[in-house]
C-alpha cells in the first residue's frame, strides 16, 4: 500500500494514540470537576494546551480547542465579523480558500455583510495589491491561508498583516493554517495575524480536534455554541481530553525540517514531468503537497486506476467529494489540465520508493487509458 494522501489525513502516530489511551483510561475525570479526578484531568488540559501554545508562539490562554479545522475557520470568521458589530461590515477571503472559509464568509454574505473573493494568479496565489485594493473603510476582516491544500501554493501572509497594519489598523486577519502547521516554521507573531487555525489529523493526531489561536488583543469573538464555562464561553462544552491530549503528543513529536521532504518533492516533479505530465503547483510552494495533470485521462478514472494497485492520491480536497476543484477552476486552469488534476502529499515515512511506485502506475495508465478521454 502506497499512502500518498496525507493532505486529506495522516495515519495516527504511537505516540498519539498511546496518549489518547492513557486519557481515557487513566485520565478520566471531567477538567471542570473539583476532586482529584477532575483535578488531574485539568492539569493534563493545561499541559496540553502549552504544548500547542509554544508550539505556535501564542500564550495558553489565546488557544482555544475545536472539532476540526473546519470549527475553527468557522468560529474565526462567523465569530469576529459579527463581534464587530460595524453596520454593513466587509469581509475579504481569497477565492483560493477551504470551503469552510468559503462557507463562513459567504453565511456573513447572506446576513448583510460585503463579501470580496480575491482572484489569484495561475498557481494559485495571492497578491498583497489585490488585498490592498479590496480593501475598505468597512473592512472588518481578512482571511487567507498560510499554505493551499490543493496547490501547496504559499501565501504572503506577513506582507498582508504589514499592509493591514499601515492601511487598516483596525481590520482583524485570520490565517488557516491547517496545512502549514507542523511543516512550515512560523509563530503567529511573524505572521502578524491575530487569528489562526490548526488541525489535528494533518500532523499524526485523531481527527475530531482542532485549536483556534485568538490574540488576546483583540475584541472576542462571539461564540457558535452556549452552555458551558468552559474557554472562557467562546468554546463551551466539557473538553475531549483524550484528543486533546492524543494532539499533543503529535505537537510534541513535530519537526519542521522539511529538507527530505523537499528532495522527495523534487524527485517526483522530476519523475512525473519525465512521464509528461504537467506540474500544476508553483516552484515555491509547500513541498508537503505535488499537483499534477495528465492533460488526457479525467481524474476520476486515474484515480480508480491507482487504487485498484494500492496507491491512494486524491483529485483535491478531501471536502470536495470529487466535484472539479474550486482551486483549480479559480486559477483560470485550462479545463483538460483541471480535469485531470491529481494531488500527491507527503508525510515523513514517504520515500522514494513510493514515487517511483506511483510512476510506474501513472505510466501505465498512460499507456493504456489515454484512449478513453
């Protein structure tokens, strides 16, 4: 079996699993009780949550824990756009973003809100003029990713926070940083963003667990959910102390020198290209995520072809259950190479042997699908 869909998910690591088992069973207590119990469970809370904290260069209390990445998008944006209370508030996303970015912002649309979509350029990028240019008086936030899960493309994030700080102080910026996180070394202060999400199932973790940095500078978001004292009530409810502390163990283990998987990156362009195929990410981008077309078999057909001899890969987002990528169609693609599109991403276990699997595979669909386009 040849894994190479560790953008969509990562294999839950030892380490994470022995601590999420040692939670639940030796850890039990609910974090909000006053026995010993709950108090135990508390301090394991609180460990957890400075493990993530420094892990990002945030202080503990700015670290809030979600479901998912998607919780978290979703919390930043619903959240601080209706916080600000500013009557006919304007939003900026790029075009480019996860749909529960999208999602969010476009719900803000419905509710009365400006929505601004940012075009990128051909590999998926965003400028800092096109920011520069949608923004308003009214604007009240910007939400742009760190590192694309599709194209892999990187984000000026820090010349935007720049731009914002001298053109519009009082505008809040978010980065999704879901895919950065664990590969690319960043802390929210060189970013400059007052917002940023993580997730759990891209770095070896249980899905169900995410974490929403929110400065403690800012005004606070209002909440998606009520009940509970918890998070200090942006994020009630008793916390999942055994995903909690399962994401913390694979924080613990992280390392962000990407040097083998660049060379593993620069392996499979060079094999892939050899083959024909057309690399669809830019240069630059996160050496985590490959997009490539064949410019000739549909994506769905490659993609049965791979999985009937073990090799997983995606056509895209795993949120996108198979429909032609949002990215890809936003880049202005030429539809041959966007309907062929194929997205390859790494984890540390990937070798080359895996690549060199997958091209013998790609070439022989090559050989004996291309008749069927």
């Amino acid at each position: 079996m040849v894994y190479l869909d560790n953008a969509a998910t990562t294999a839950v690591s030892t380490e994470s699993a022995d601590a999420a088992r040692s939670a639940m069973l030796e850890c039990w207590g609910n974090p909000s009780s006053g026995h010993s119990f709950g108090i135990n469970a508390e301090r394991l809370l609180k460990e957890s949550r400075s493990i993530i904290a420094r892990a990002i260069g945030a202080r503990d209390e700015e670290i809030f824990f979600t479901s998912g990445g998607t919780e978290a998008n979703n919390l930043a944006i619903l959240g601080c756009a209706r916080s600000a209370r500013k009557k006919n508030g304007h939003i900026i996303v790029s075009a480019v973003e996860h749909p529960s970015v999208l999602g969010a912002a476009r719900r803000l649309k419905d509710e009365g809100f400006e929505l601004t979509e940012i075009a990128p350029d051909r590999y998926g990028r965003i400028s800092v003029q096109s920011v520069a240019d949608a923004l308003t008086d009214r604007t009240v936030l910007v939400s742009v990713m760190l590192a694309n899960n599709e194209l892999g493309s990187v984000m000026p994030i820090r010349e935007i926070s720049r731009l914002l700080k001298r053109k519009s102080p009082d505008t809040l910026l978010h980065c999704d940083a879901v895919q950065a996180f664990g590969k690319m070394n960043f802390s929210v202060s060189s970013l400059g963003c007052q917002l940023l999400s993580v997730s759990g199932h891209k770095i070896h973790a249980p899905k169900g667990i995410g974490a929403l940095y929110i400065s403690r500078d800012i005004k606070k978001p209002l909440p998606l959910s009520f009940g509970g004292e918890q998070q200090q009530r942006i994020r009630p409810g008793t916390e999942p102390l055994p995903n909690i502390a399962a994401f913390a163990a694979a924080v613990r283990n992280l390392s962000c020198d990407s040097t083998d998987i660049a060379a593993l990156s620069s392996y499979a362009k060079e094999r892939l290209t050899e083959l024909g195929c057309t690399i669809n990410s830019p240069d630059d981008a996160s050496p985590y995520i490959i997009n490539f077309s064949t410019g000739c078999i549909k994506s769905e057909t490659i993609l049965n072809f791979l999985s009937s001899k073990d090799i997983c890969v995606s056509s895209g987002s795993a949120c996108s259950k198979g429909k032609l990528s949002h990215v890809l169609t936003a880049t202005g693609m030429e539809h041959h190479l966007a309907d062929s599109a194929i997205r390859i991403s790494f984890c540390k276990d990937n070798t080359k042997e895996d690549i060199d699997i997958l091209c013998t595979a790609v070439g022989e669909a090559l050989g004996s699908l291309v008749r069927f386009r």
